[in-house]
C-alpha cells in the first residue's frame, strides 16, 4: 500500500454557500436576494424547491461547526449573503447580518478552523437586479463598496478572502441559458456580466489591498474544465481550442495577462455584442492577487461544431465512463492537468482545489449509516491526482471537498446530493456518511493510503 502524504500545513476543508445552506432568508434584517425571486418563481426549480429553510445552518451553525471539527478540519469555506449586510444592495448595512458571520467564524476559530470567505457566490441582492444587475457596471462599484465594508467591519482573521464564485457559471448559465437566477437568455448580456464581475474582482482586491488587512490573501475561484478533443483530427483540435477559450481562457487571460483571449474576441464580435470596457479595465481586473482557486469536478470532450465561429461544439460522453448523478464523467486525471496547466500557463502562484465533490444516490440505512463507496472512490482519485500534481511542483496549498453537507442545488432542488454529511430535511438531523469518516482519516493521516 503506498502512502501519499501531502506537504505541511496543507489546508483540509469543505465548502458550501450562503443560499444553499443558510435558510433564515426573512431573518434578522436579510433582503431579497435574486434567488429568493427565481426559485419562488414556478416552473425554475424541480419540484417547486427554494432555498427558504434548506439546512436551517443560520441556527444550526454551531453544530455544523461541531460536525466539522469532528470530521477534523482544519479550514473552511463559506460565502457571505450580500442582502443580509446590505438589504437593499448599498446604503445602509444591516449590522444583524454582519454579526452572523462574526458568530460563526468566532466558533470557526474556537476548533482552530480557518476561514475562507466567499463574497459572492450568486445571491445578488434583488434590489441590484431591478437596477440591471450585473449587466449594469455599476453593480461592481456597489460590489466593491459592499467588499470594502467587510474588509474593514469584520474584524476577526479571515485566514483566505475570495472575491467570486465561478463567474462562468454565473455569466453564462444565468444569463445565456436561463438556468440560474436571474434566469435570462441572451448571450450578449452574459458577456457584459462576465465583464463587470471581473471588474468588481479588481475593485475589491485594490480596496483589500488600501485597507492592509492582516489576512493571508485575497483570491477568486474559477470553475475549470479540462477540454479534450473527440479526435486528433484538425477540426476536433481546433474546437477543443475554442471551447477551452469559452469556458477557461475568457477568464484566466484578463487576470492574469490583462487581455481576454484575441481568438474570443474576434469569434464573439462576429455574432454578439462585446461587453462594453473603459481603458482602465484591463489593468483593474489584472491587480495581481495573492492565490487562485480552482473548481474541478469533471472534463468536457468535444467533437466539430457547425462552424469555425462555434465555441461550444458538440459533447462526447464516452460509454464506458463513470458519471455522477449530475452526468458529469469521472475523471480524476483532470484535476492533475489542469493544476500543472494553469501553474505552466499562468502561475507562479499559490493554487487552491476551492471545490471537488460528486452527486451520488445516497441512501440513508435504518441505523442511521450511509455507505457511499463511490464517493470515496471519486475523491480518493481526484485527490492522488492532486497529490501527483504536487510532485510536479505544483504550489497546491489546500484542498476543499463541495461539499459539508447535502444542501440546495440550484435549479436541481434538493436532489442532488454532494456531501460528507447528510441531510434530513423534515427533522433538520445530520448523519455522517461514510465518505466522512474516510475524510476524517485521510486528514489525521495528512494523506492517502492507496
Ligand atoms: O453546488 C454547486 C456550487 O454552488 C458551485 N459549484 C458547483 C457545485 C455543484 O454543482
């Protein structure tokens, strides 16, 4: 049995999100946020699902901190709701809201579990939305002003701060495909949110950085793909470039190269609207940060599109493959291209998994076990994979499973599950799975037995 031992002071954490967890959306002072609207909304969510009550973790947060501290983590990543500190987008905060996060991270801190704290991970107060949302640029000035009100009112260590949560998912399939909140269907628009939230990014780094917290650093997540081509035939190459410019570059490129991809751009100006930009966009959007974190759960193999202007091209999902209950291929090889990547490509720098994890049919046992082996099997994978990474020299600091515990997925309800621990959503009781234990293991151990 070989042992894999990842390197000292590597971060073991789980991740979750404000609107799948948090319940208590009429409490204390919270605001409308655009997914209070879209999921009460028939026909968006499966089964009429919302996130009203979801985990009830705004009052159970001090047993899910206990949960984590019994799985033994020691870092943890959750998102901020934007209409709990600021109802109404800006103007007057509502410092109920502020003093959650405080009791929470204070009960973080008291188990030696770091934070890390996501600004926004898609619940844009309502109000923002009326004004145009994030299709209008003023959205990441009043994101910056909401940042910089964190930066300098929550004042406990906040070991890690991330601006944003898979801009990708958010521009594009909220925006282009209508399947998130605010659940619009215009591909142009979709380009001009990517552009503006990259824009609050920058904004809220440079206040990070004016404000000199003592923090470690201030990153952003992207959610990334490997992009394969079906075969090593011109066509399929050249569309595996273009869907990789869609999906990873349109993002990577700004941040850290101060221009989106040449290739994109002229692909988009020929059918859509490219975003509008002011001259200091580009160097706003690439002020350096201090780590990046990466979003892997599966790859993507395409096949020729229609034409040469096609970026999405046509999937192929391979027969003998594993999926999850998402129908996403499990392929842990992924993890390890995609680390060495984007250190060759964009790095030097500091490197995060900020979320892997996969859906599975878990099914609670009646003396309250789940024995969820394929979990176990797809994270153990993912993580030799990561593990290979390192050896590479790749700088990957930490490692996030999606997610602590079964929660709200999106426009999917509460059917899909991803978590170490699941839910009962009529009595609100925990019950560790099996893939919990394992990871409680793998984190004493500091490493994989394989
Ligand atoms: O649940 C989501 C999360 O909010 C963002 N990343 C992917 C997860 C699984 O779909």
């Amino acid at each position: 049995m070989a042992k894999l031992i990842f390197p000292e002071g590597f971060l073991w954490g789980a991740a979750t999100a404000a609107y799948q967890i948090e319940g208590a959306t009429l409490s204390d002072g919270r605001g409308e946020s655009i997914w209070d609207r879209f999921s009460h909304t028939p026909g968006n969510i499966l089964n009429e699902e919302n996130g009203d009550v979801a985990c009830d973790h705004y009052r159970l947060y001090r047993q899910d901190v206990k949960n984590m501290a019994d799985i033994g983590l020691n870092a943890y990543r959750f998102s901020i709701s934007w209409p709990r500190i600021f109802p109404q987008g800006s103007g007057k905060p509502n410092l109920k809201g502020l003093d959650f996060y405080r009791r929470l991270i204070e009960e973080l801190h008291k188990y030696k579990i770091k934070p890390s704290v996501t600004l926004y991970h898609w619940d844009l107060p309502q109000a923002l939305e009326d004004k145009g949302g994030w299709r209008s640029r003023d959205t990441a000035k009043y994101f910056n002003q909401y940042a910089a009100f964190l930066f300098e009112n929550l004042d406990l260590p906040v070991d890690r701060w991330i601006t944003l949560n898979e801009p990708w998912v958010f521009a594009f399939i909220a925006h282009a495909m209508g399947v998130h909140a605010p659940g619009m269907n215009d591909f142009s628009a979709a380009l001009q949110v990517a552009h503006n939230m990259l824009l609050g990014h920058g904004l809220a780094v440079s206040s990070f950085r004016d404000i000199k917290r003592k923090d470690e650093g201030i990153g952003i997540t992207l959610d990334l793909k490997p992009v394969h081509p079906a075969s090593e035939n011109k066509a399929d190459l050249a569309q595996a470039a273009r869907t990789d410019g869609f999906m990873n570059r349109w993002f990577l490129d700004p941040i850290f190269r101060g221009s989106y991809p040449q290739d994109m751009v002229e692909i988009y100006a020929r059918s859509f609207e490219l975003p509008r930009a002011e001259e200091e966009d580009a160097a706003i959007i690439a002020e350096p940060i201090d780590f990046l974190g990466i979003n892997n759960y599966t790859r993507t193999i395409v096949r020729a599109g229609s034409s040469e202007d096609d970026f999405m091209g046509n999937p192929l999902n391979p027969q003998e493959a594993e999926y999850t209950e998402m129908g996403w291929e499990v392929y842990p090889r992924g993890i390890y291209e995609l680390l060495t990547r984007v250190h060759r490509d964009y790095g030097p720098l500091p490197l995060y998994i900020t979320e892997n994890g996969a859906a599975f049919d878990d099914e609670l046992n009646s003396d309250g076990t789940i024995n969820d082996k394929r979990r176990i099997n797809y994270l153990q994978g993912y993580l030799a994979e990561a593990w290979n990474a390192i050896q590479e020299g790749v700088p990957l600091k930490g490692y996030f499973v999606w997610t602590l515990m079964d929660n709200f997925e999106w426009s999917f309800g509460y059917s899909k599950k991803f978590g170490l621990i699941y839910v009962d959503y009529t009595s609100q009781k925990r019950y560790f799975k099996d893939s919990a234990y394992w990871y409680r293991d793998v984190i004493s151990r500091n490493g994989l037995e394989v």
